[in-house]
RNA sequence: GCGCCCGUAGCUCAAAGGAUAGAGCAUCGGAUUUCUAAUCCGACGGUUGCAGGUUCGAAUCCUGCCGGGCGCACCA
C-alpha cells in the first residue's frame, strides 16, 4: 500500500468513528503543499468543523487524538486554520526504499478490484498518409492502456480505423484516370499516396470530380465487384503503412476493427432501431431525437447511406456484446464532443446504461500560425517525416556531445543511431504527453525537440547517469541488490529523493483518475531534478564509508527503475548512454 | 442565435476548493582537478482577462461582461 493509500485508510477508520462517509472527504489527506509543511497535509478539519460545531483547530486535535499514526509519522503539527503536517518517520521510508529493491513492481499495488476498458484511440483514416494530428490520440491512448494495464486492468485497445470513407472514392478515381502502373509497382503506397493528394486537390476545385468520388464511394459501399477488388488490392498497403509507423512509435492494438468491419451491420441496426421505436424518419432521413439536443443524430441519410453516427453505434453495441467493458474510452479531439454526447445519450437509450462511456478528448494540434492542420489540403508534414526530423535532430545533439567527452568519442555508429532513435522519437511523445490534453497544442519543431528542461530528454539522461555510475564501478544493479545493506536517509537532499520515489504509485493514481497522463510527467520531471539534486551533492561511489556507498548505489538503482517504468507506461524508452 | 472548451510570468505551460500561485524557455549572475555540464545553484519576472457572488479559504465553484477557439439535420 502507498504512503498515502496508507495515510487515508488511518484517517479514514477515524472519520467513520464520527460518523462521516470517508469516502467523500478522504481525498483531503494529500501530499504536502510545500516540502517546509512536511511530507503529507490533512486538510479535513477546516471541512468538517461546521457539522461538528467545532473551531478548525479543535476539530484537528480531535481528529488527530483518535487517529494512530505514531508508527508511521515522527512529527505531527496543526498548522494555520487547521492542516494538519505529518511528516514521516525515516525509519518507514528507509524500510519501504529497501522493500522496494526486490520489489519489480516498485511497491506499486495492483488494483484490487480491476475494470475491463475498451480504449478507442489512433483511429486514423487509411489511404491518406498519417500526419501530426494523428500523433496526439496515438500517443495519449497508448499512454492511457499502458498505465490501465499496469495497475491490473484488462485493457481491450482497439484500433477503429477509417477505411471504408471518401479517400478510397478519391484513390479508385485516381487509379482509373491519373495511375502510374510502374510507380505503383516500385512504390505502392508512394504511388496511393500521390494518388490521394492528386484527386483531393482536384475535387475541391472542380465539383464534378467530388460527384464522381462520391460515385465511386457509393458504388464501394453497394458492393460493386471492381471496386470492392479494389479495395481489396489498396487495403494491405494502407495497412503496412500505419504498421510501420506504429511499430516505429511502439504501439500496437489488440484490435484493428475500421469502419468496414461494421459495414454489413448497418442496414439491419438501422431496421432493428426503428422496429424498437427508439429512431425515426424524419424529412427522408433515420433519426435518433434525443432529450436536450436541438439536432437530432441521424444515422441514415436521405439517399441510404449511413453516417459516422451509425457505425460508432453499431460499433458500441459490438463491443458490449464482446467484450462487456466497465469502460469505453474515446481518446478523440475535443472537436467531436457534440457528437459523443449524443453517441452515449444514444446508448443509454438503447439500455447501456452500467457502463461508463467517457470522450478522453484533447486539444486541437495547431500549426505554428495558430491554425489547426488541414487534413485535405496536402500541406500537412507527413508523420513519418516528422520522426524522421525529431531522431534527425537528436543525432546532431548525440554527436555533439559524444564528440565533446573528455577522452574522445565513445559510441558507435550504431550506439549513436539507436540513442538518436530513442530519444527522438522519445522528445516527440513526452512533448505531447506532458500538455494538459485538454489544451490545444502548438506544434513547433523546436519545442518538442529541444532537449532541454522538461523533455523526455532530461529523464533518459538521468537514466543514463545512473547507469553510467554503474558502468564505473564495474556493477550490474542485480549484483548490488543482492548485496547485504539498506538505504539509509542521511541527508536531506537523499530524504527528498527517497520520498520521491516512494511516491511514484500515486502519480500513477492521479493520472488514471481523469485520464492525464501529464500528471505522470510532471511526477517524472519532479524526481528527475530531485535526482540531478542528488548527483550533484551526494557523491556515491565515493561516499564516505561502504555502506553508505551501498544504500546510494541502491538509491541510484530505484530511481532509475522508476523513470524507466514511468517512461515505458508512457511508451518512452531509455537507453544505457547518450 | 444556441452549446462546449479556453484566458495564469515576456514566451510555452503546471497546479486535487487549501497555507507565500509553481516549472521550463528567454534574460542576468555563479559552479567543472571529483560518478556524463543534455547538469546544478541563484536572481529577475504575477491585480490568475474584468466585475460581482458563494466559502473559514477561490486560478479552481456560481452569475454577468470582455477576448479567443471549436461545434451545432444528412462530412468523418
């Protein structure tokens, strides 16, 4: 059980002695404001004090007379209108760092009662190359299913790809008027890719091309033997593209079900909906009319066709026919909020009403003009140039600084391109990672590829000292576990440290409380300075006697088993020297 | 017109109704014979858009206003 966990189960048996709900106010035992009030506060003699008819101050005693927590914490206060300080005893923390270092979970609990969660996330539209506003649901999903999964959930991460939409209308069309065979021979996706651009630009300048791009679409979607062939042909390819860049990322999905996996479902969903009287016609068109909307969500259109809406439902029903999830998230851009209040109204309708159905949404990614990137115009950076230049751009700084050490260069070409690699692609996701998600998002090569101060960067270099002093010493981190000897906090700096990683499971708790993987970041940046502190002032292979020496190495070691899982659960890697 | 989101240091952003609103960048000053200077230490920088309200306590909740973004019947 964490620090904290700990903390409230105490205060807890308390506030149910005097007949409150612990539930309701136990979330006011939290980590202390600022480290001079001590390590964790009580903020709940300042809410309770009204019922109790009690000053603050009293009620604080009071609390703290029936609280035991003499094992846990030497120092009790109350503090300005009623907090009360405790700070805890380093006897506690020195015994959870020494559990910890056997511990390959670094005394993070999994879930007692665990979830099954659906996470809806990626879900790009195949055919038309990836660009920068597909990375943020990407990363911030894979981000989400890696905590999820880390705390005991099962996750079901899925994929919902858009492959059944316009862009093959686009793509058939070019491939019947403007295909270069030999091109397509040589480079298939290039060729689809221009094909896509081509057409894309031609229908937004002549609406003769868009009708007959709508054509071809429709005729897809009614079965037509050639085009479906076609279908057939362009869909691995688009597949093998998003592979790449998946695999590239690290991400993968236990489910890739696109919108043409539901294709078939729809005609019937739409009958079965009207039959149950829970959707109507309505000027040509099949409508879901849903309480405290003005618009009405229309799941076929006057012409046939089925909409967004109706595969997202058709969609939602499969998964809770499949699956039975606690949870469906929907990492989706802020943009389509609307549409998600009306898919989850939709469902309640339909009788889902036990599961929690939440929009994960973000910001917008804007270009450097303030301007969301265009998804049609063709000017948008290609993703897979984006990584290009972010691991680009980490080779020259690699480089450099392997260039500058003191004895000359010290890694290889292949060192060299790997770290590039990992701490490119790495600054790429942290920069993201570490905005709140409900900000829009300002993309800037610069930002997200500086590797100073909060970046990715800074973390993978604390790893790396670790390591290094490590390397020094001549040690693996499993020959000086196995070691006799314990960490000891002799200094105040060690302490912070300490506590620091010690606090590691609560980070992970407060970003899975709202979904914000930010919240995880900012955990990470926290105990990576605390670590830079340490370095600086704490010598550890010079301390001053052995065993001192060994509680540091052990210190060294759990710190930079922490960032390395807290990296990993956000899908960041590490390397041993940069 | 209606709805949702946002407005915090020069810039990019944090902050769980709690104490003196924090980081990074930038600027300025300091630290390297000692485990990686991709580092550390320090300084400067704020009427949290404005005005009310609720509360022991508001950047946070409520109301109004100002400014910005997004979305609102047959795109996804």
């Amino acid at each position: 059980m964490s620090l904290l966990t700990e903390l409230r189960a105490r205060f807890a048996v308390s506030l149910e002695s005097l007949g409150e709900d612990p539930k309701r106010w136990i979330d006011q035992v939290r980590p202390a404001q600022s480290p001079e009030y001590g390590d964790y506060q009580a903020n709940l003699a300042m809410c309770l004090a009204k019922r109790f008819a009690r000053s603050p101050r009293q009620l604080a005693h009071e609390l703290l007379a029936r609280t035991e927590l003499g094992d846990l914490c030497d120092r009790l206060e109350i503090a300005g209108p009623g907090f009360i300080n405790m700070r805890i005893r380093d006897e506690v923390l020195e015994a959870r760092l020494t559990q910890s270092v056997h511990d390959p979970r670094l005394g993070i609990p999994l879930r007692q009662q665990t979830e099954t969660f659906v996470v809806d996330y990626s879900a790009p539209n195949v055919a038309k190359p990836m660009h920068v506003g597909h990375i943020r649901s990407t990363v911030i999903g894979d981000a989400i299913c890696r905590m999820l999964r880390f705390v005991g959930h099962r996750v079901i991460s899925d994929n919902h790809i858009g492959d059944w939409g316009t862009q093959f209308g686009m793509i058939i069309y070019g491939w019947r008027h403007f295909a270069d065979r030999t091109n397509f021979e040589k480079d298939p996706l290039g060729e689809l890719g221009r094909l896509y651009r081509l057409v894309n630009e031609l229908a937004e300048k002549d609406p003769a091309v868009a009708q007959a791009v709508q054509t071809e679409t429709a005729k897809l979607h009614a079965g037509d033997p050639e085009n479906r062939q076609l279908w057939q042909q362009f869909m691995p390819i688009c597949l093998q593209e998003i592979e790449s860049i998946y695999r590239r990322l690290g991400v993968t999905f236990d489910y890739t079900l696109g919108e043409s996996f539901y294709h078939d479902r729809l005609p019937a969903l739409v009958e079965d909906l009207r039959r149950r009287g829970i959707a109507q016609e309505s000027e040509g068109a099949v409508c879901i009319f849903l309480e405290g909307f003005k618009a009405p969500m229309i799941i076929r259109k006057r012409d046939g066709a089925f909409l967004y809406a109706t595969t997202d439902l058709a969609t939602l029903i499969y998964r809770m026919e499949t699956w039975q999830p606690d949870w469906i998230l929907y990492v989706v851009d802020h943009r389509q909020s609307l549409h998600f209040q009306q898919l989850f109204a939709a469902a309640r309708l339909l009788g889902y009403d036990k599961v929690k159905l939440v929009h994960v949404s973000f910001g917008t990614v804007l270009g450097e003009d303030g301007r969301p990137f265009r998804t049609r115009s063709g000017e948008t950076v290609p993703l897979e140039a984006l990584l290009d230049e972010a691991v680009a751009r980490a080779r020259k700084i690699v480089d450099q600084n392997d260039e500058a050490k003191p004895n000359g260069p010290e890694l290889s070409e292949e060192e060299r391109a790997r770290i590039a690699e990992v701490v490119g692609i790495g600054a790429l996701k942290y920069a993201d990672l570490s905005q709140n998600r409900t900000s829009d998002y300002v993309f800037s090569f610069d930002k997200m590829l500086a590797m100073n101060g909060n970046t990715g960067a800074y973390m993978q270099y604390a790893y790396a000292r670790v390591r290094s002093i490590f390397a020094k010493a001549g040690l693996t981190p499993e020959e000086v576990r196995a070691r006799d000897g314990s960490i000891t906090l002799k200094t105040t700096v060690e302490r912070r440290l300490g506590l620091g990683i010690l606090r590691f499971a609560e980070a992970i708790d407060l970003a899975l409380e709202d979904f914000r993987p930010n919240l995880l970041t900012n955990y990470l940046f926290e105990l990576a300075t605390l670590y830079s502190t340490f370095y600086e002032t704490c010598p550890v292979l010079q301390a001053e006697t052995p065993e001192l020496r060994q509680s540091r190495l052990l210190l060294c070691d759990l710190t930079a088993r922490t960032i390395q899982k807290g990296l990993e659960l956000l899908g960041i890697g590490v390397v041993e020297r940069m």
